[in-house]
C-alpha cells in the first residue's frame, strides 16, 4: 500500500484504469489504524486493486471535493468514484464490494 500526496492524487487515481482504493486517513485516530489494518490484509491478497493512503490533514482540496471530513476509504473505477465508505468498514464488506466491482468491471489493469 503506498502513501501518497494530494499532488500525486490525479495521476495515480484519477487518471489511472482499473480499481483504486483509497484510504483517507488520520494519523491521530485509532479507526484510522483499524482500517490501514483491514486495508493491509486486502492489499497483500487482492492483485486486482492498487491501493494508496492519504492524510486527511494534507489534501484540504480533495477532502472538499469529496465531502470528506472524518477517515474515509474511496474506491474508484478507471477513475470514477465507486462509493465511498466512511461508517465503520469491515473487511469482509470492503472484500466483496471489491469482489463485485471486479465482476462487473471484467478486466483489471493493475
């Protein structure tokens, strides 16, 4: 899973074919941690999905577009936003929401 900058948000998200997950974080909040760890598991298991980390505190540009003010995990499609997740995110949920997206997607670039 790698850490990114708002700077590097278009390119590697935006503009990117295929799944992104994208982690919102705090690094002051515990759910923060509870989530990177679901998300940790995903990514070392899912070769269908890039994943990236973002502090919240840092991207005030992207936390406005997006309506985010608490820890949050974004998934995109080939650059369109998918849903966003910001209730408590079990990783059985976040596995198969991955799992359908990837169905009706077809075919991954990862």
């Amino acid at each position: 899973m790698k850490k990114i900058a708002e700077t590097d948000f278009a390119d590697l998200v935006i503009q990117a074919d295929g799944l992104q997950v994208v982690h919102f974080y705090n690094p002051y909040s515990d759910y923060s941690n509870y989530v990177h760890q679901i998300l940790k598991e995903l990514y070392e298991t899912n070769e269908n999905a890039c994943f990236f980390q973002i502090n919240l505190l840092q991207c005030e540009t992207l936390c406005e577009r997006y309506g985010i003010s608490t820890p949050s995990v974004l998934i995109f499609e080939d650059g369109v936003l998918q849903d966003i997740l910001q209730d408590l995110v079990s990783k059985d949920a976040l596995a198969a929401k991955l799992a359908v997206l990837a169905a009706s997607a077809g075919t991954w670039h990862n």
